[in-house]
C-alpha cells in the first residue's frame, strides 16, 4: 500500500542519513569538495543552475530528474547533507549490484536460490577460482 511505501522510503532515508553522517573521511573530504566547487555563490546551498552548470554535459530533463531525486526536502536547493546521502545511496545501489551479479553467477540452475552444489560448481568453473582452492576443499 501507500502507507508502507512511504515507510518503508522513510526508512530508507533514515539509512541513508546514518551511513551519511558515518562516511569515512576520504569520502565526506571528497564529496565536501564536490559541492564546494558547484556551490558557486558560496552560500552552502546549491542550485538547479549551479548544478547544471557543472554537469554542463548532462541532458537538462535527465539534470532535473536527478536534481529532484537528490532535493529531499524539495526546496529547490541541494544542501550538503542531501548531497551526502545521495553519494552514499549510489554506493549502496553499486554494492548491491555487485551482490547481485555474484548471485547470478553462482545461481547455476536459474532458480533464485543457492546450494551447496551450485557455489562448488561455480568455483570450479571459474579458471580465477578454481586455482584458489582443492576440489576438496570445497
């Protein structure tokens, strides 16, 4: 339902706001940079304009479907925390991507689930892995 829709992206905003605030340092230097340079008129915000003007290259209808979908409190600015945590949901959604593309290597029978079997197969298929371990040990 709705409802649980609007929890559950509640909750995911919540997530997002905790991995944000625990970035590492490298990250939240990068990304503090980053923002630095786009926010043009220094005043801690950045807008529709300055975005576009540093990701000149992006399409302006692809450039606003980001814009929005960065602007989480929807008033029309991107604040450093916004920013943050739209960094850091990129990094969820590329480390989920990573699971998923081991899931289906490892899911030899295509029925979305893992045995046993099916990882020894994988492994020993795989000329990288199968040099790694003994048929036995696996």
């Amino acid at each position: 339902s709705l409802f649980e829709f609007r929890r559950s992206n509640k909750f995911h905003q919540l997530v997002l706001h905790v991995l944000a605030t625990h970035n590492s340092d490298d990250d939240e230097e990068a990304v503090k940079k980053s923002f630095d340079a786009m926010d043009k008129n220094n005043d801690g915000m950045i807008t529709f304009q300055e975005l576009a003007i540093a990701l000149k290259d992006v399409q302006s209808d692809k450039l606003r479907e980001i814009f929005d979908a960065i602007d989480d409190n929807n008033d029309g600015k991107l604040s450093l925390k916004e920013l943050q945590m739209a960094y850091q949901q990129r990094r969820v959604l590329q480390k989920e991507e990573r699971l998923w593309e081991a899931f289906t290597y490892l899911d030899c029978k295509h029925d979305m689930s893992l045995t046993l079997s099916e990882i020894k197969e994988a492994i020993l298929k795989n000329p990288e892995t199968k040099n790694l371990v003994r048929e036995e040990e696996v």
